[in-house]
C-alpha cells in the first residue's frame, strides 16, 4: 500500500516546503522519520532535476546503525515482520547546485512510500534548536583528506556531513530536535553557493515561494562572518542588525544565541553590536566570542576539529540549555 508523503506515520523536522508533489528541503540536516509494518518499505523520492552526484542520505532502522546511500527514485529496506521507525536524514549535496531557485537541484524530495501498513509515530516533544550559518555549519569537507586528489565538487557528497558537524553534535548532547540551516558560501553580506541570497534573505523560506512552516524555535544560534570577512566591518555590522531584527521580529520569544566566526572576523565589533541591540531593545541575545577556536584548523573543520568546536560550545550552553 501507498502512503503519501502527508500520511500520519510520517514525520518531518527542518525546512521542508511541499513542491512538485513531494515534501522538499535543500538544508541538510533535514529530517524524515516514517512509522510502518511489515518486512520491508521502499521510499519514493522526486529526483527530476538531479544532475550526477545527486545528493546523499543517512538511513537508520529502529535506532540501529546508519548507512549511507545515493538517492534514487525507489529506495527499499528489508527488515524482520512487525512494526518499525525509519529515520532519513539529509547528509550532503553538492553546493554548487540550485539549492534555492527552480528548478532545484540540491534537493530531497520524499513523494511517500510502500509499506504492508502504517504504525504510529512516537511522540517527540523535545525542545528546537535552530543552527543559521554558512558552509561550517553545513558540513562541508568534513572528509576532504579521504578526497584529496579528486576535484572539488565530484566527490562532494561524500566529503561533506552535516552529521558530525558542531552544530548537530551540540543538539544531539542537549537532546534538542535540530533545525538546521547552513549553505556554503552564504554571509550576512552577500549570497552564496546554489544561489542562495545573503542570509536575511534567505532565512524566511524553504527555498524560493515557500516559507517556512515550523513553530517558534526554542533556540536560535548564528553563526555568520567567514564568508563577510571581504568587506568592511561597518557593512558586517549593518547586515548583521538586519538580520538579528528579522530573527526576532520572526521569533519573540526564542533564545537567540550570536556564536563569532571561529576564523576571528570581526569579534569586537559583533560583540558591541549585541550589546547596542539588546540595550535598544530590552532584549537579551547572548554573544558568545568563539573567535579563537578555529585555531590549527583549516577554515573548514574536519570531523575531529568539529568535535573540538563542539565540545567548547557545550560548556557554553550548559548554563544557557533547560
């Protein structure tokens, strides 16, 4: 039996947006969980528009092992009769494909699946965390030294994993459901990769014409300045305020957290923006100076150099996180 991706027994957590008949993301970290019986589902996937490498998933059965596979148009998993949770994740693209404009490219698209039956969902009432950034915190070239002789974009897909960013590593310790928002290449300043507009602009949507749908976060973290370190520090500052105005004019109530750029651009002056902001405000964003802890890393971390980040976040948090 069919159940479409709207079904009951499916569950999705992050920017998803419905498009072309199929629930879509273009953030990794996105997250499906679907709640079946039987001895097996296959997952039906809207690839049109993919080009070669298409983007790559982590699938976990009842809180098992996860794997890795290429999304396909018809992916199936066997597993013993009775009822079961799969949990898909969406771990990496390439970032150079349309991940913003149509026709998407960067993209995972779950149309539904085949299945004997449904079964139900568990409750998840785990507070939110929201992660804004750049490429950081999308996981790219995470695993580069494993591709060092292939080219940049061919092997992109498996260099890179959302999963063992600072980001989601820091939300899986807090136990937190993890809304994640990181394109490569994106600034406070200007767009980035896969056509995606500058950060304040971005933030809104899914992707173009789809704003996004989920509830207030609990949580928010930015973490933005990499990709600005090319202008001035007034034209950080400026586009910075804008896009601290749009979170909270968006979110009122959330805890929002500014994490400096780990590669030291412009701490000081974040710092006093937070500062200026909460006093004109009577608000009480935190500001935390993570300037330093890029050190003796390359620009974009690699697994153990997220861990590192993490770890020094977590002691952040720890008296900021309920």
């Amino acid at each position: 039996m069919f159940f479409k991706f709207d079904h009951v027994s499916v569950r999705f957590t992050g920017r998803f947006a419905e498009c072309g008949g199929a629930m879509t993301a273009t953030t990794t970290g996105a997250e499906i969980e679907i709640a079946f019986s039987g001895d097996n589902i296959v997952l039906s996937f809207n690839t049109e528009n993919y080009q070669n490498p298409v983007p790559h998933i982590y699938m976990q059965l009842d809180g098992g092992d996860m794997f890795e596979a290429a999304i396909s148009d018809f992916m199936r998993v066997n597993t013993k009769s009775g009822a079961h949770l799969l949990r898909i994740i969406y771990k990496s693209a390439v970032e150079a494909q349309s991940r913003f404009y149509h026709p998407l490219v960067g993209k995972i698209a779950f149309k539904g699946y085949f299945a004997e039956s449904a079964a139900v969902l568990p409750e998840d009432n785990r507070k939110t965390i929201e992660f804004v950034g750049d490429s950081i915190t999308e996981g790219v070239l995470i695993d580069v030294e494993l591709y060092d002789n292939a080219g940049p974009q061919e092997t992109r897909p498996f260099v890179d994993d959302v999963t063992a960013t600072y980001a989601y590593l820091t939300a899986q310790h807090f136990g937190l459901k993890n809304l994640h928002m990181g394109y490569g290449a994106v600034g406070v300043t200007h767009g980035g990769q896969g056509m995606v507009p500058k950060a304040a602009d971005a933030y809104p949507y899914c992707f173009d014409g789809a704003p996004v749908t989920y509830s207030h976060p609990d949580y928010i973290l930015i973490n933005h300045g990499a990709n600005d370190r090319g202008g001035t520090a007034e034209e950080y500052i400026t586009e910075y305020r804008a896009l601290l105005q749009l979170v909270r004019n968006t979110h009122k109530e959330s805890v929002i957290i500014v994490l400096s750029a780990f590669c030291g651009a412009f701490p000081k002056e974040l710092k006093s923006l937070v500062a200026d902001f909460n006093a004109e405000h009577d608000d009480n964003i935190i500001f935390i100076d993570a300037s330093s802890w890029g050190e003796g890393h390359p620009l974009h971390p690699l697994r153990n150099g997220h861990r590192e980040i993490a770890d020094k976040l977590i002691l952040e948090l720890k008296d900021i996180i309920k």
